[in-house]
C-alpha cells in the first residue's frame, strides 16, 4: 500500500489538501470521489514509510522539546492551522531530527490523525506526559493555550536540569583530578624516590613501605584493577536493564543516608509538577495520576504511587493516599490538602512543586559545598602521607650520619 498527497475541491468548491493510503492511483482517487471530493493532483510517496520507521527511534532533547513546543503554541493561537504550524515549525528548526519527525508528524495529521495519536508513532521523541497534555488540549479545543502551559513546564524542567548538572560539574571534575594526580604519584614518582632508601638496606618505616607496597601494585596490577573496575561499571549497567536487579538497585538509592532523602525531593517535585500541568490541562485526576506515576524515575517510588491512582480510583482521597505512601514532603502534603478542600488543586500542586525545587536545589547547593571542601582536604590528606612516607627514610638517614 502506497502514501498519496492530494489536492482536491469539495461539492462546494473549496480547495482541500491532504494524505491518505491506497493500493494503486486509481484506488487514491476512488476513495477521494467516495468521500466527495474532485481530486486534481495526486503524487505518490514512495519513501515516507522508511523514513516514518528510521525516525521512530529518535529522540528530542528538552530543550528541542520545549522550543518546537513554545513555537507551536504560538502559531496555532495566532489562527494558523495545525499541519501549517508543523510545517512552519519543521522548515523554522535547524536540526535535521527536529525537523524529521515533525514532517512525520504533520505527515499523520494530514492523513486525518489527530495530533496526539501522530506523536504517539514516536514516543522516543514526545514522552506520555506530553502526549496525555495534547490529547487533553484538542479535546478541549484549547490546544494553543495548553501546549503553552507545556512548553513553560518543559522550559523550567530543563533549567532545574541544568541548574543541577552545573552544580555537579566542579565536584565531579576535582574528584577525577585528585584520583589521577594520586595515581600518578604512586605510579610513576614514589618509585624512583624510594628507590634510594631500598638500595641503602636501612629498615624503612611501616608507612613507607605500605606506600611501597601500593606503589608496586599499582604499576603491576594497573591494568587488571582497571579492566575491574571496567567490568564492576559495565555489570552495573546491565544490571539496570534487568527489572529485578534495577528494583534493588533504586530500592537501595533510597535507603542512602543523603542521597535517598535528594531522591526523594527529587521525584515528588517531578510528580507534583506533572500533576500540576495534567490538570490544568483538564486530564482527570485518576488518569493524571498514572501518568504522573509513569513518569517517575525511581521504580520503588512508582509502585507506590501507582497504589496511590488505585487508592483515588476507589474513592479515596489524594492526600490520604500520598499521606500513605510516605514519599510525600510534609510540607507539600499540607499545601495539596489545602488545595484539595479548596478546590484548587492544580494551583497548589504548582506551587508545591517550585517550593520543592526550590528546597531541592539549596539542598543540592549545601550538599555540593560541602563535597568540595571535604574533597581538598581528603586529597592533602593523601599528599601529605604521600610526602610523609618519603620524608620519615630521610629524617632516619639523618640521624644515622648524625
């Protein structure tokens, strides 16, 4: 079956464009009369079903994501039709995935899918939550407004995304440093230093010749602990593919004395701001509640909230069943109960979730000045027994001259 673009008029005499499926030209124009249209041009396309299949693996960045999303927004509430607004939106993008799987998409709306059954060909790219919204929107018939509201949300995810991976590249640069300084010490200096004290046969110093001793297997063994250590990473990979081993491994996360309580904040920030933007978007709550739940990391925190949708499911309450699951900040459970009796429950959880991230982010800043002290001081620690090591033999030649 082949895919044809079409320009027809209607019994009216209005000018139509669209895509539709057919065995053969004639069957394209078959089906065209069939639905009361004139078709005057028809032009096969040969290759857009390899390209569909080669674009459904590709993924979008946030920050593609939330540019493509924030234009959209902006053509379609200034009156312009969807697959104009696509199109417009593919040829504006500079990156050739971006525009791909936008011509994809704009692609499936004019072969009269709707626009969040079109994302869904490739989820790779467009994630559930930004599904679920669209489908909300067009529902509505306010889809400019709601793809605005997610495009904001997208735009301040990515910058809290950012703000933490900042934080975290001057410790992480300085922890690889001190291992590389401290391994080139042992490696390549302490040998020829030493080597003068071992030639004297003075008996040497227990921290010598314990430095000796990590020396000599640092240069023996080097390439067999690194090959471990190769093998350690690549088996905790795979170990994170595997559903048992991964639910240990993030069962694990949490029980770490800082790093649980960090993942913690983490995930109910990004499950209070999905369910922020699900129901200002009009999804009902119970929907908004599994997708807000699919959309966290952390595996032992999802089946908990998976059991919070069912408690809502069953009549209960949100905040009794967030009350339950313990995952839950206190201070955002008093901020959703209130909004829950209130009924405004999409207000709160957005400010439940920027009073987290906000929290979240100090927290992360105090963590990450505190790691950069305690890690100069660690590594002088090192140097100094380093230097330690080397100047006890002299101190002992010394004094045996003396």
């Amino acid at each position: 079956m082949s895919t044809f673009d079409y320009h027809a008029q209607d019994a009216q005499g209005r000018a139509c464009k669209g895509r539709l499926e057919a065995d053969s030209p004639r069957h394209a124009r078959q089906q065209l009369r069939e639905r009361g249209l004139w078709p005057h041009k028809l032009i096969e396309q040969r290759h857009a079903s390899v390209g569909h299949s080669h674009l459904r693996g590709a993924r979008l960045s946030a920050a593609d994501l939330a540019l493509l999303t924030l234009q959209l927004s902006t053509l379609i509430q200034a009156g312009l039709p969807l697959e104009e607004a696509l199109e417009a939106v593919a040829k504006q993008s500079a990156r050739r995935r971006v525009a791909g799987v936008l011509s994809a998409v704009r692609q499936r709306v004019m072969e009269g899918h709707a626009l969040a059954t079109a994302l869904a060909q490739f989820p790779k790219s467009f994630p559930e939550l930004f599904r679920a919204t669209v489908a909300a929107g067009e529902r509505s018939g306010h889809l400019g407004q709601v793809l605005e509201q997610l495009a904001v949300y997208t735009q301040a995810r990515q910058a809290s995304r950012q703000k933490i991976q900042m934080a975290l590249v001057y410790p992480l640069i300085l922890l690889l440093a001190s291992v590389a300084i401290v391994g080139f010490l042992l490696g390549y200096v302490v040998p020829d230093v030493v080597k003068i004290f071992i030639d004297s046969g003075q008996p040497l110093p227990w921290l010598t010749r314990a430095l000796i001793g990590w020396s000599q297997a640092l240069r023996n063994h080097g390439l067999l602990l690194l090959g471990g250590l190769l093998g350690l990473i690549g088996f905790w990979r795979w170990s994170l593919r595997q559903p048992l081993w991964r639910l240990r491994w993030h069962r694990l996360f949490l029980n770490l004395p800082v790093i649980g309580e960090v993942l913690r904040a983490m995930e109910a920030a990004r499950f209070a701001s999905t369910l922020a933007i699900l129901g200002k978007s009009a999804v009902p709550l119970v929907d908004a509640l599994e997708i807000a739940a699919a959309v966290i990391g952390n595996l032992t925190i999802r089946a908990r909230m998976v059991d919070v949708a069912r408690s809502v499911r069953e009549g209960g309450t949100l905040t009794r069943g967030l009350e339950l699951s313990g995952d839950i900040p206190p201070m955002m459970l008093h901020m959703i109960a209130s909004g829950e009796r209130a009924g405004e429950l999409d207000q709160m959880l957005g400010r439940a979730a920027e009073q987290q991230e906000n929290s979240l982010a100090a927290r992360i800043a105090l963590v990450v000045s505190l790691f950069e002290p305690a890690m100069l001081v660690l590594m002088g620690g090192v140097v100094l027994l380093i230097v330690m090591a080397i100047l006890l033999p002299i101190l002992s030649l010394n004094q045996l001259v003396n």
